[in-house]
C-alpha cells in the first residue's frame, strides 16, 4: 500500500467515525441527521489531504485565511464543492474571494457588511452570509457582542446582495461538550428572540460545534458544525 493510499483510508475512516459521531448525537437530541451538515475545516491540511476528503465525501470545505482558499480553490475545481469561510475577513481581501464562497460564516462588523453589500452589487450576485456572533463571552475572542447585534440586523435589511441565514458562534478553545453546551444554548435563545423580532428575516442556520464539542451543538440545535482536526488526526 503506498503512503496514499493509507492517508486515503484514514482520512475516509475519520469520516466514517464523525459521521457516526453525528448520528448518534442527532438520535439523541430527537432530530433527522440529514438536518445537519458537516463542514470539513481544512486550515492544516495540505492540497492532498483536502482533495481525499473531498473524494471520501465531504463536499462542504471551510478555510479561515482568504489567501489558503484561494489556493486550493485553484486546484480542486468541482462543481459539487462549496467553499465556505469561517476567519477574520479583511476588507481588501473581500473582491477576490467573494466569487469562490457558497457561505461567509464571519460578518462581524458594520464596516465589512457594507464592503460586501458594495462588492457583490458589482458583481451582480447575492452572498449567503452568518453573523460571527461572540458567545463565549471572552473579550479577545472574534465575533459580535449579543447587544450589538440588533444594529446589524437593521443594517442587513437595507443590503439587497447579501442574505442572511443565520449565526455562527464558538465556544472557546479547548473546550468540551459540557463546558460548551451553555454558550450554544445563549447562542439558540439568542436566535430564537431575534428571529420572533425580525419575522421577516430567515435565521434558520446555526454553525455552531468543532471537533471536541460538536456532539452539545447538535442537541442545542446546530445546522452546521465545522470540523477540522477530528477528520484529520
Ligand atoms: C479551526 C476552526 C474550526 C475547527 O476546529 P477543530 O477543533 O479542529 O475541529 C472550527 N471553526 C473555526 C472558526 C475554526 O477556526
């Protein structure tokens, strides 16, 4: 067996496990597992690695750096690819992404609302986007406070190229299903009220869940849950 091949296998054997994983935590929480998608999170891993996901299955790719999607953007071409981005978008990088994303999960301010709503009218397309909300609590971690949120919201109504679906939060780093299940529940209720005030909004979507807590999104009510180092350890 060539060292490919063997990545292959383990790569395809991760995937079977976290969709197992997914399974059981949707059985759990009452809800159909089809209900959920599973985002691959390839910020580590190489063109090669990211192409054997791909192929084992997994056609939702999420990168956090523009300059990394771009890249393997370039080579992985598949009309059934959907590339997402889940970091820190800086404005001067927004035009030559744009075209390439199925969902930006990171809308965190009203500054880059504004340079998307410009970029995609230019382009005469519309951009499925999250607002990156701040869960966690944590003052250096990314994201919007919950009590600037309604602003935003405001502002979105009035960004004919942009469609909201919903929000994006984390828990924090390292953390694990329990120590995570209250941040996703805050970011749930906090949904669950806006989408009541703004009726005319879909707030459908929540990302939400990462390799070690993604079990306590699911029952607090996930969309989607973006995984990187459980599908490549
Ligand atoms: C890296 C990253 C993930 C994936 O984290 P893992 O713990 O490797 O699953 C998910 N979401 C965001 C925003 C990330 O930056």
């Amino acid at each position: 067996m060539t060292s490919d091949e063997a990545l292959r296998i383990r790569i395809a054997d991760n995937l079977a496990r976290v969709r197992q994983r997914m399974a059981d935590a949707a059985h759990r929480a009452g809800r159909p597992v089809d209900s959920i998608r599973l985002l691959g999170v390839t910020k580590y891993s190489s063109l090669l690695e990211t192409r054997l996901l791909f192929e084992a299955g997994c056609h939702d790719l999420a990168e956090s750096r523009p300059q990394d999607l771009w890249d393997k953007a370039k080579e992985l071409t598949s009309p059934d690819l959907r590339w997402h981005f889940i970091g820190h978008m800086q404005r001067n990088k927004v035009r030559r992404t744009l075209p390439l994303l199925h969902l930006l999960h990171s809308l965190d301010s009203e500054r880059l609302l504004l340079e998307l709503e410009n970029e995609t009218a230019k382009l005469n397309r519309k951009l499925k986007v999250l607002l990156e909300i701040n869960i966690s609590g944590d003052e250096s971690k990314t994201g919007l406070a919950p009590a600037s949120v309604e602003m935003i919201l405001d502002r979105v109504l009035e960004t004919p190229h942009l469609e909201l679906c919903g929000f994006m939060g984390m828990a924090g780093l390292g953390t694990d299903n329990d120590s995570a299940r209250p941040c996703f529940e805050r970011l749930r209720q906090l949904r669950d009220t806006l989408q009541t005030k703004y009726p005319t909004l879909q707030l459908g979507e929540l990302s939400m869940g990462m390799s070690g807590d993604f079990e306590a999104a699911i029952e607090a009510g996930s969309t989607m849950i973006r995984v990187g180092s459980a599908l490549f350890e």
